[in-house]
C-alpha cells in the first residue's frame, strides 16, 4: 500500500510540473512572442514560422508537427515517455487554442528574453516531469545516432540554424537577430531548471598524500570514493606505485574550498574537474552531496 502511494504521489508530481510547464510555454508564446513576431527554435518555432506565413492555427500546427516525432520517441523511449509527451504537447496546443494571456509588454528586447524565459522554463518543467514540449530533442538524439559524427547538441544547434535561417527570408533582419536572442535565453533557462544554481561538478585527485586528502574532505562534510591505481609517465617520471586516487562530489560553490584543502596538504595534487549533470543516492550529508 506505502509502495502504491508513493508511486501516486510520483506519478502525479510528475503530472503537476507538466502542467505548471504548458502554463509557462504558453505565456512565453502568446503573453510575448506573437505579438512582436518573434519565434523560439525547435518545433515550435518550425510551427510559429509556418503559422506567420500561411496563417494556420499555431495550436494545430504544434500538435501536427510534433506528431512524426512523438512516434520516434515511442519506438526509441517507450510507451510512457510517449503517453506523457503526447499529453503535454495536446496540452500546450490546448492552452494557445483556449487560454487568454495579457500581451505584455511590446519593448522588442523584454519580449526575446522573457519570452525565451517563461518558454525555457516551461520546456525544463516537462522534462523533470518525464515529457517533452518540443519534439526537436528527440529527432537530435536518433539523428546524432544514424551519423555517429554529431552530438545531440551538435543535431540542435544545426536544426536551428536552417530554422533562424528561413526565418531571415521570411520575417525579417530584425525578427530573426530578435529570435535567436529568445532561443538562447530559452536555452539557458533549460539548463537552469535541470541542473540547478547548484550544478554539481565531479573532482578527481591523484596525490601519493591520498589519505590525508580523503580526511580533509570528509571533515569538510563531503561524501568521498577512493580507487585504488598506479602511477604511469608524468612530470614524476615513469613511476610504477600504488596511489589512491579521490572521487568527490561537490556545487560549483564549494570548490574552491575543497581545492585549497586539497593544494595545502599537496601543492603537486593532480586535480581534475567536470560538470556532472545530477546525483542520486550516495551518502548524505548537509547539502545532500555524494
């Protein structure tokens, strides 16, 4: 019974934050883009361009457009990725056909980056909660695949160039310089949303004062993985030992401590870091850090 209303709670916690995302793709759309004929990237600038040339129903042209890709998504995630996102996208088409937002405000410069805002935001809510609202992800993920040349971010960035480039023939100089501005602010709030004013980044340490290192961070609170490796060719020299090599996980906040405790117990410490996109698990301790 506890495993079952867990599972509820999830499922609808998931649903909430879809439904809290619609609300903001929405406004982003119709309370600052429409207006001042501004488009955002992906699908839904592919739907915004057609519906400024031809004059069709944006709401219509969203799910239709959507559509090829939500199927790809079925074949390549499953059925409840693709239940959730068929649910979002006929949600956002619902809420531009149905739902009245204030236009507000006609500046050119607020309307491309609140617009890009409330947009980025809404597109970072649905994915937290399982879905998409833009089918343009999932096109990058299977196309980055066929060509094993592209990353997905490499798919995405060339998708919008021909995107903003049409856009150039179609609504303008202006409009289009304007829209890659939304774009990039859409991004950014994306980023924001999935990974945090707390991006976690990921430090390895390679010193022959192993165990003094692993102390020092844990009594600084943080949750520690010790490896054990061997030394190879380096500014040492061809040095065969044994090392324990350090694995911690902190936000982008707590570096500088940890690597100045790190340098003051060995100054040669060999310390690496990069980005971690989350954590789950681990051990716990005062900011819930591995």
């Amino acid at each position: 019974m506890k495993i079952r209303l867990t599972k509820l709670r999830q499922i609808c916690g998931s649903y909430i934050l879809i439904l809290m995302g619609i609300l903001s793709a929405g406004m982003g759309v119709k309370g600052f883009l429409l207006s001042s004929r501004f488009i955002d990237g992906g699908v839904t600038g592919i739907s915004m361009l057609i519906a400024e040339i031809t004059g069709a129903p944006l709401s219509i042209l969203i799910f239709v457009i959507n559509i090829p890709f939500l199927l790809l998504g079925y074949k390549r995630l499953g059925m409840s990725f693709a239940v959730k996102s068929m649910a979002s996208i006929a949600g956002l088409s619902l809420c531009l056909a149905l739902v009245q937002f204030p236009d507000v405000t006609h500046d050119k410069l607020l309307t491309a980056v609140f617009g890009g805002f409330f947009i980025g935001v809404g597109i970072g809510l649905a994915i937290k909660g399982g879905a998409v609202l833009d089918g343009t992800e999932i096109a990058a993920l299977l196309l980055s695949k066929q060509t094993q040349l592209l990353k997905v971010s490499d798919v995405i960035l060339l998708l919008n160039v021909i995107i903003f480039t049409m856009a150039l023939f179609f609504l303008g100089v202006e409009s289009a310089l304007y829209s890659i501005l939304t774009y990039l602010s859409a991004s950014k709030m994306v980023d924001f949303i999935l990974n945090g004013i707390e991006q976690y980044t990921g430090i390895t340490v390679v010193s022959i004062k192993g165990e003094a290192i692993r102390s020092a961070i844990t009594k600084m609170g943080r949750g520690v993985t010790v490896y054990e490796g061997k030394s190879g060719y380096g500014k040492d020299g061809h040095v065969n030992d044994t090392r324990d090599i350090i694995f911690t996980v902190a936000t982008r906040f707590e570096i500088p401590a940890i690597k100045r405790a790190i340098l003051n117990i060995d100054p040669a410490a060999f310390i690496v870091q990069h980005s971690v996109d989350d954590t789950t698990g681990g051990l716990i301790k005062r900011k819930g850090l591995h």
